[in-house]
C-alpha cells in the first residue's frame, strides 16, 4: 500500500472545503436561498449515495453468512451510528445556520461559535466515513479497494464545496471579516482529516469487526441528512430545488462509486 495516496485521500475532502469556503472573497450579497436549498440538497445526495454503495453495501458483502447473520452487522453498526451522532448532537452545544434556537446544554458560547460547532458535528460522519473505507482497503484481506476509498472521498469532497460556500458565506452575514469567515469554514473542514485518521487507527485493531464500522459510518451520515440537511431543504420556498439538488447528488455518488469503485 502506497503511503502517499492514503495521505491524499484523507486531504481530498478537506481540499473541497477549503475551496468552498473560499467563495467568501468572492461574496457582494447575501447567498439566495434558492441557491442555498439546492446546494444542501445536492449534499445529502451524494450523502445518501455515499452511505448505501461505499459503506453498507460493501459492510454486507463483507460477511460470508447468508440470511439474517448476512445484514445483522450491518444492521447493528448502522443504529450505533445513528445513537453515536444522537448523543454528540444532544451534549454538545451548536446552533444550526438556518436557526435562532441553541441545541445541546446550554453554555456562553457566541452564536457564531455554536454555528461552527454544528458544522463541525455534521462533518465527523464524513471523516469516519473515509477512515472505515481506507482501513478496509488498507487491509488486502477486506473487500474494499483504495480505489474504492478514493470514489468515497472524491464525492465527499465534492459535496465538500457548497458546504463550504454555506458555512463561510453566513458566517461573513454574521459580522465577521472574510478571513475570519474563511478560517471558520477551513476549521469545520478539519474535523475530517483528523477523524478519518482515528478511524484508521482504531479500525486497523479491530479489522474483524469492519462490517459494523461500515454501517456505523452510514448511520452517522444518515443521521446528519435526515436531521438537518433534509428539514433544511423543506423549509420555507424552493423546496423543488433541494429535491433536485439532491437527485443530482445522489446520481453522481452512484456513477463515481460504481466507476472508480
């Protein structure tokens, strides 16, 4: 295994980020939320997508049981990680950009920082994601390929872009100057890399259990899409865009999963 192109997967998805964020400079106006619905959308496409052909899908062809013993390990990590993300998002405190409420215990946190810690919250699922993929391809005996890992990171990191673009560019509405707004959505980005790493490091002892680190991955993005990124999408106007949106993200991770995987 090529050291040097697991280092370039794990930055692929933080590369979209970075990029995304750095529309900021090129802000004159407040983003549309037309724009905005169909940007979120997109991103729970490809989050969708990404969760059933790189993560449970695979998790299921890991086990050479037939039956119920065939989807229980997929079954069973897919609801730990939607308990893990239930419990990260219920004790940490955030603030989602499209509210005025505050989630999590409550604390003296400033709004822009409880809006970066959401983020940040929703971009721990990408990370782990990324880390299961390459910890099963790193290990020649799992069916995951790197080239598999790569498909994943690459539409990570494509639906990395609007939601860079959506973090920064609020924060800019907010008050704060460009760079600051820039570093906020780099930072949010951050979490990935970094998550990614402890997945592998993690993974590489308990490869046996690699089918419930797959779904878990799924549920945990799952998680995320269904709690906020959909609601987002259906609030207000414009709700047609984020199916759109969302149908073209979704196509996209299939066809870059099916492809390069």
């Amino acid at each position: 295994m090529d050291y040097s192109q697991i280092s370039t997967i794990l930055l692929i998805p933080l590369a979209g980020t970075v990029v995304g964020a750095a529309c900021v400079f090129f802000q004159k106006k407040e983003m549309p939320q037309s724009v905005r619905k169909t940007l979120i959308g997109f991103a729970a496409g490809v989050m969708v997508a990404a969760s059933v052909w790189s993560l449970l899908i695979p998790s299921m062809e890991f086990c050479n049981s037939s039956g119920v013993a065939k989807v229980l390990p997929a079954t069973i990590g897919f609801f730990l990680g939607i308990l893990f993300l239930l419990c990260l998002d219920h004790f940490t405190p955030h603030q989602h950009i499209d509210s005025n409420i505050p989630e999590g215990p409550q604390s003296r946190l400033s709004k822009t920082s409880k809006l970066a810690l959401a983020v940040t919250i929703h971009n721990i699922p990408e990370g782990i994601a990324v880390g299961i993929a390459l910890a099963g391809a790193i290990d020649e005996s799992a069916i995951m390929s790197i080239s598999g890992a790569l498909a994943l990171a690459l539409g990570i990191a494509i639906q990395n872009f609007p939601e860079g673009a959506i973090v920064s560019m609020p924060m800019r509405e907010l008050g704060n100057s460009r760079k600051r707004s820039f570093g906020i959505g780099v930072l949010s980005g951050l979490v990935e890399p970094i998550a990614s790493i402890i997945t592998i490091w993690f993974a590489s002892l308990v490869l046996p259990v690699l089918p419930y680190l797959l779904a878990f991955g799924a549920g945990a993005m799952m998680y995320v899409v269904v709690e906020e990124l959909i609601p987002e999408t259906a609030q207000g106007g414009h709700s047609n865009l984020g199916t759109i949106g969302f149908a073209v993200g979704f196509a996209l991770m299939m066809v870059l999963d099916v492809v390069l995987g």
